[in-house]
C-alpha cells in the first residue's frame, strides 16, 4: 500500500486517509512578498487519483487532458460520473497533475491531447474507477451502517439504505472509504448500457456558460501580481543562429525592457513513445533556434521595445532554402527509386498486362495549424521550484522539460494546465514551455508570460509535411482496377503516421513507397488530421481519375474495390483487416442512402464522395467515416461548397453534441486545408505572417451540413481528427464532378484564381 | 493621464494613448475576456463596442476611446443574460470558446443594427474567424436571436 502524499493541492492521496478536511496553502521557499503563487486546493479525500470528495459533499474530478475544444472536461466527467453516481449539477473538474502521473505510474492512461484519445482510450479506465469508487463507498456505508452491500444503492452522492430509506453522503463515509482495500478494477460491476444516465445523453458542456461570458482563463490570461511579460523574436530562417543583439537600443524605453537571450535547444519529442520503439516513427525531434526575449512590466511594452531591438542573426545553413525548389526535388524522388514499404501481389507485371494505364503527380503543401489563441506560457522559478501555467497538448512533457531544464528533483515542478484556444496538434510541441523555462530561470523569482505575436506563430510554427506523390495504376478490359502503386516523397514527419499511404481500399496488385527527406529545415509538427489528410484526397482524386477512364458510376466502382478478398491471405491481422473493410462497406451503404447520393444535382452541380478510417495498421483502432460534398462551380462566379454530408461509425458516443460539434469543426478544418492553407518558404524564411496571407475560413464560406451517427455499442473510437480527410477528398471530386478543374496540389482557392 | 469608460465605469490611465485599446482593457483595467488573436483586426477576437458599434480593439488605439462608451464582453450581460448569449448558450455554440466574446460582440452589434438580419447580412456582418469552425451554430443562434425580437434592444 502507498504512503500517503500531501500533495500541493492539499490532497490527501492514496488509499491511506490520515485527515480529511485539511486545509494547505501553498506557499514556496525563497518567493518574494509581491509573488504569492495561488492555492489552487480545496480540502477533501483522494480516492483513486480520478475523484475528490470534498466536505460539502461536493465532488472534483479528475481531467487527464488539456481542455482545447475537443469537450474532455465535459466528457471524460461523463464517463466518471456515469458509474460514481454524481449529481451532474453540482459537480467540479480539474485537470490532471503531471508530477503525480509520473509518480503514480501513469495512472491517468493517456494524458497528451494526440491522436483523437480521449474517450477512445479513457472510456474504459474512467468507467472501471468510478465503478471501484462507487465500490469503495458502499463498502464504507456498510461498515457503519451494519447492513449487507446488497442492500445499499449510490444516487447522485449519496449512499441509500434501500429497506429503511436512510441515506448517508459521499462525504460522510470519504474517509472511511478510502481505508478500504481497493476493488479488482477488472471485477467491479459496470452498469448495462440500458441503465446509464449520463453517457450517450447531449449534455450541454460545462464551460459553456464561461465561454460565452468571457471568463475562461486561457493560458494566455493567466496572470501573477508582479508578473513580467515576454515577447519573443525567434531566428527568421529555420537554423539559424543568434550574432548579437544591442541591449543599448531599447535603453530607458518604457517598462523597464530587459533582454533575455534564448538558446536554440532540441526540445524533445512531440508525442509519447513507448518504451524501446523508435521515436522516429512515432513522434518527430521538437527542435528549437536562437531567439531572444524582451521582459517588461507589459507585453505591450515588451513587444514595442522588441521591435526596436537591434539583432543581428546569422541566417545558418538554410538561408537560400526555397520550398518551392524543395518540391521539386520531392517529386523527383516519388518520381524515383522510393523505398517500397507496403508490396501485395506483382505491380510491375500487372502493370505490364494492363489494358489501360494512367498516371499522376499530386502534392501538398507545407501548413500550420494555427490555433487562434497565439502561443504563450507562463513560469516561476525560485528556490529550488518551478511552476507551469500552460496548456501544452503535452503536459507530461512540459513537466519533463521544467524539472529537467532547472535542474531540480521532478517533484518540485509543478505544472498547472490551464484551457486553450484550440490546438489542432501545434501545442504538442513545447518550445514555448521551454523558452519560457529559460526565461524564467533568468528572471529568478519573477513570475513570467511568454506571448507571442501572430506573426511569429505562423513564421515559426511546427509544419505539416510538404509531400510529393506519384501515382499509376491500370485497368484491365472490363475497366477493373487490376494494380495501384503510389510513391511518397516528403519532408521530415513522424514515419508511422505519413509514411505509408492510407487507403482503404485494395485492389489485386498494390506498391506503396516512402521516401522521408531529411533536408526540410522547418521542423514538422501535428496537425488535425496527420498524414490522413494528406493521402487520403490524393488517393481519393487518382481513383477519380481513373474512374472516369471506365466510366463506371462511383458507388459501384469504390464497391468493387471494397473487397476482402483481395487482402494477401498471409498478412498479420488479416482477421481485422477483413473486418475494416466490411465496416467500410456496411458505413459506405449507410452513406449512400442517409446522404442521398442519387438525389438529383442541379446545373453547375458537382457530388463528391469518399470513405475512410484512420487507422495506421489493421489493429490500430479508429472510427469509420463517410462524406458527401456537394458544390457548385462556375468559371465566372467560382467555387461554393453548398453542402457536407457526414456519416460516422464512432463505437458507443459519450456525447452526441459534443461529436456533431467536432464533426462540424472538423468539416471547418478540412476547408480551410484544401481551399487556403498553404505555408511557403523563400530565401530560409516563410513568407506568409498572419491571417491575411494565410486565410482561415469564414462564416461566409461554411456550408450547410448534416451528420449522422451509426448508432453502435461498440468501445468509442477517435471523432477529433476524423471530419478532415474525408472532406476534403470528396470536395476534390465533387469540383472535377461539376466541371472544375481536377485539383492535384492546394490549396483549392489559390488555383482556381490563377 | 487619460480617462476611458468602459462598461459604465469611468478609469483614469497612465497610458500612452497609442496603446491598443485591447491592451489597455486586458492588462490595464484587467478586463481579460477580449481576446487577442491576430493583433491586426483580421480575426475579431478583440472585438468589442465603442459607442454600440463593432470595433477591433487590437487595431484601435485607447486615445481614439477617450470619449467615448466602451462596451466589453463583462458588460454585455454581466451573467450572461444578453439576448445573444441566451442564444449562444441555446446552441450549443461553442468549443474552444477562444473566438466566442468577440462573435457575441460581433452579432450583438449586427443585431442592434439590423433586427432581422438575412443570412447574407448575418455573413457580411460577422467576419470574425473561428478556429473550431463553430459557424453553423452561429448562424443559427443569431437567427433565434433574432427571431426572438430580443436582441435590438
């Protein structure tokens, strides 16, 4: 059994209860009288790191992720809630503590917002510990009621003594529960899904009040008394390095602007990888340049005074570096001897055979993800400490980079998550924690905030891959696709999610070939969708192309290809394999007639259609999804995305408003991706800087749309990253579809207007 | 020294009058619900109202203030009982809720201008961008704002 630990929030924690009910506020060696740090703690009992039972019988539970849009502090207390009994109305959320994760051997399961992992991965675990909580509590009733288990029921925070009616609060027995042995969480009995109450139900998400009413503290409104602001200049070309920066330029300016010289570092890794893989296919180096910092008494002032600021760079090794030179040397390499990673059945002679044969290049360009709350970070390092007020997408990693870069015991980091302003995979990298971290050790005992401007978000982000792809394929008589062979070439990005084309489908005879080059100097980054985005309407727009060589109706051609029995009888899975590519049929069906695809189009009318899963090999789990777009297209009046049709098989849904929202989102995302986003590179530094040269979609431009959800009691699967890919591979079609052009780069806007 | 007033109350500063008024609001007085996206008056998250009109406060400096009644999201409907955020919290609107004060100031500027806006008003009107793409529910909460013959007061 655990020692009990005090922890900063005034926990009791573990299975041992010394007192509940006591009050810690925390305070830290060496800080100054003007810095008191708050005490975010509430007194209460622990009870299995997930809940908190608080006196009043109130009750905190547990987030293990940052809040970025996606709904976790809204869902993930669902699914706690669903099995511990809670009254919905009166209950608290919390995020999870990093230090405690690592010190309790990841308790939390899964804590860096990637991947769409939150109900997918913590549906389970959640359920099991509220299940043991609820288990523990009736135990403890029990015992001091001296009545059988059985004869006790938990309704919303109470404990009920069904034959005489007498009821006892969670709180009154907190203590007494966590003295109980904990139950096997592979026993405890789990509601039948008839019986549940909150998962599944649209409940309205819990900051929604906060939101409306501007009074979510985001990172970047976190703030200290005394707090000094940060803003950065970071080397303008990728590698480059620091000369010399004139102190004397911004003497006497207002707000005492002091310089603080930043080191280029390499980071980390932007994603958890587990231990003895290679981190390379999991995750990318987060790797950071030169840059250099301007402290004042306002970021007003700090920026001001950092504009003024004489530096002098040394643009390094990529100061002549072109993306649009880089492209061509990626296509020459998809063009070329590509590694072959993926090979089933003889691509070389079925290509020799076939009647008909065609051939493409697609591309895709470099992106930022681009979350609209700019980047920033606060921290406070004194007396052996370090704080974190941050809403990294990987909190466990910040933890890592505080403790590690101040040198001290990895208890004495404390990391407090705060909500942001979306994410879309930019905040997994933590360059910002770690230019914060170095600023503050150079402010000693002044609490700091980095924040910085658009323009250095979108100069120095962490990028989409620029890839290149060349495809071919052939037709035999009957205008069947006999093979299908795609080379990638593309700059640095985690292997396992770009480097092997995604495609659902599988015709007799397939080649796929990766080339990863490593001379991108602009380091790679997650963005909404991954490396799904990126092949997906590639795959989508070449099978397209070929199609209208058969003329073959679309439904009945992409069925044709929806076929098991193509897959090699020796590959590993193969079991699950089949079955993804029967729940690809059985969604395509469902789409087909919820999304009326016969329905008549009018003139200048274009129907797209695409189907797909995000699984990066046949056990990897994922939802199943299925778009309708439909357009309209003119020469003279251009493109109009009229409407999205979405149809997704996402296992049980813990929050049916919550999904339609991410899908409405995401349906937003995929938009801006193919008809804006485009990230370019001349001379080692990137030529776009806000919003006006890199355009986000507006209202004006949202289309109607309309989802369905396969209703199934399958475990949850992904819904954050899904609506991007299949979007934007029907939109493709649908434009070739109502007489467009046929659209082999993005994005969409920028082509159409040349 | 200078004077603004904002959300009905008057504050002297000691701020240079080129200062944003974003920055003033947010760091000054302490009003952190306007948000700062862009720094350009491209995205809208900063917007509030000067003088009941939709104004960009990252590209308005406090100087062109002084005079005037500021309106900041705090002041909209202090518990969130505007006819706007009625509507907003009916649908459901938000996700990261990052963009959401500077649209509810957006439509409630919009709708105090034109009661019933057509949906091609409603998208001339609001250019504010949303990262999450919640624009669907947008539209649809500045409709049943609208429709509610609440709003224009």
């Amino acid at each position: 059994m655990k020692e009990p630990v005090l922890t900063r929030r005034g926990f009791v924690t573990g299975a041992l209860v010394t007192a509940a009910g006591v009050s810690f506020t925390l305070s830290l060696a060496g800080c100054k009288d003007r810095t008191k740090l708050p005490d975010d703690g509430e007194p209460g009992v622990e009870l299995l790191s997930w809940v908190v039972i608080h006196p009043d019988n109130s009750v905190t539970l547990r987030v293990p992720q940052t809040e970025i849009g996606q709904g976790v502090s809204t869902t993930i207390p669902q699914m706690l809630a669903e099995e511990l009994e809670l009254d919905w109305s009166t209950l608290k959320s919390e995020f999870y503590d990093p230090a405690v994760n690592a010190a309790r051997e990841n308790v939390y399961v899964w804590t860096a917002v990637l991947s769409s992992h939150s109900a997918q991965t913590l549906f389970e675990p959640t359920q099991r510990a509220g299940a043991q909580v609820r288990t523990m509590l009736i135990r403890a009733a029990a015992s001091r009621l001296k009545v059988p288990e059985v004869e006790l029921e938990a309704i919303k925070g109470s404990i009920r003594h069904k034959p005489s009616g007498k009821e006892l609060s969670y709180a009154s027995v907190a203590e007494a529960a966590a003295k109980m042995p904990v139950p096997d969480p592979k026993v405890v009995k789990l509601k039948e899904v008839g019986d549940r109450q909150l998962v599944g139900k649209p409940i309205p998400r819990r900051d929604v009040d906060a939101a409306i009413r501007g009074k979510i503290v985001y990172g970047i409104d976190f703030e200290l008394p005394g707090m000094r602001f940060a803003a950065v200049r970071q080397s303008p070309t990728f590698g480059g390095k620091l000369r010399s920066v004139d102190k004397g330029s911004i003497k006497g300016m207002p707000g005492n602007p002091e310089v603080v010289k930043i080191k280029g570092a390499k980071v980390g890794y932007n994603a958890p990888v587990p231990e003895g893989e290679d981190p390379d296919i999991w995750a990318a180096p987060v790797t950071m340049d030169d840059a250099v910092a301007v402290v004042a008494d306002s970021w007003w002032q700090a920026k001001t005074a950092l504009d003024a600021l004489a530096i002098e760079w040394d643009a390094g090794p990529h100061a002549k570096f072109s993306s649009q030179e880089y492209m061509k040397t990626l296509a020459k390499q998809a063009r070329g001897d590509a590694p072959v990673v993926v090979e089933a059945g003889d691509a070389r002679s079925a290509l020799a055979k076939a009647v008909k044969t065609l051939s493409a290049e697609y591309s895709y360009p470099y992106m930022d993800p681009a979350p609209l709350e700019p980047i920033n970070c606060s921290a406070y390092v004194d007396g052996g400490e370090v704080h974190l007020w941050t809403n990294s997408q990987f909190p466990d990693d910040a933890w890592h980079i505080a403790h590690s870069l101040c040198g001290v015991s990895p208890d004495k980091a404390h990391v407090h998550i705060l909500p942001a302003g979306g994410g879309f995979g930019r905040r997994l990298q933590n360059d910002f924690v770690h230019q914060a971290v170095q600023i503050a050790l150079a402010c000693k005992g002044t609490p700091v905030k980095l924040l910085l401007t658009r323009e250095e978000c979108v100069r120095k982000s962490y990028y989409a891959p620029i890839t290149a792809a060349r495809f071919e394929a052939g037709l035999d008589g009957a205008g069947n696709v006999t093979v299908w062979t795609c080379s990638v070439a593309s700059g640095t990005s985690a292997e396992q999610s770009y480097g092997e084309t995604r495609f659902p489908f599988q015709p007799p005879n397939v080649r796929f070939a990766y080339k990863r080059n490593p001379d991108s100097p602009l380091p790679f980054g997650w963005m909404r969708g991954v490396g799904f985005t990126q092949h997906l309407w590639m795959n989508f727009g070449f099978l397209d192309e070929l199609r209208l060589l058969t003329g073959r109706d679309v439904p009945e051609f992409y069925r044709s290809l929806l076929d098991p029995s193509y897959i090699p009888a020796d590959l590993e899975d193969r079991e699950i394999a089949v079955a993804r590519v029967k729940n690809h049929l059985k969604l395509f069906d469902f789409a087909i007639e919820k999304g009326r695809w016969h329905a008549p189009k009018g003139r200048g009318r274009g129907r797209g259609l695409a189907v797909g899963d995000t699984s990066y090999y046949p056990s990897y789990p994922s939802s199943t999804k299925a778009a309708i777009v439909d357009v309209s297209f003119d020469e003279k009046a251009g493109l109009r995305v009229d409407h999205v049709f979405l149809a997704v098989d996402a296992g049980t849904v813990i929050n049916p408003d919550i999904v339609h929202a991410q899908l409405e989102g995401g349906i937003a995302y995929a938009l801006t991706t193919a008809l804006h986003s485009e990230i370019t590179v001349e001379n080692g530094q990137v030529q776009q800087s806000n919003f006006h040269d890199y355009p986000i979609l507006k209202l004006d431009q949202m289309p109607a749309v309309t989802i369905e959800i396969l209703p199934s009691t399958e475990p949850p699967a992904s819904i954050g990253e899904d609506a991007v890919p299949v979007t934007i591979a029907a939109l493709v079609n649908a434009i070739a579809d109502a007489g467009g052009p046929r659209l082999r780069s993005l994005p969409i806007a920028k082509i159409l207007a040349n | 020294m200078l004077e603004i007033e904002v959300n009905g109350t008057k504050h002297r500063l000691e701020v240079d009058p080129a200062v944003p008024l974003l920055w003033v609001l947010r760091d000054s007085i302490g009003l952190k619900g306007t948000k700062f996206g862009c720094g350009a008056g491209l995205c809208g998250a900063c917007t509030v109202h000067v003088d009941g009109a939709a104004v960009r406060s990252c590209a308005y400096s406090v100087g062109q203030a002084v005079g005037s009644k500021i309106t900041s999201i705090e002041g909209l409907g202090e518990s969130g009982e505007h006819p706007v955020q009625a509507a907003w919290r009916e649908a459901g609107v938000p996700q990261c809720g990052y963009c959401q004060p500077g649209m509810i100031m957006a439509a409630a500027a919009l709708l105090k201008n034109n009661p019933s806006p057509s949906d091609d008003e409603i998208a001339q009107g609001v250019t504010n961008i949303c990262r999450c793409g919640t624009y669907n529910r947008i539209r649809k909460a500045i409709r049943s704002a609208a429709e509610n013959g609440r709003a224009g007061r």
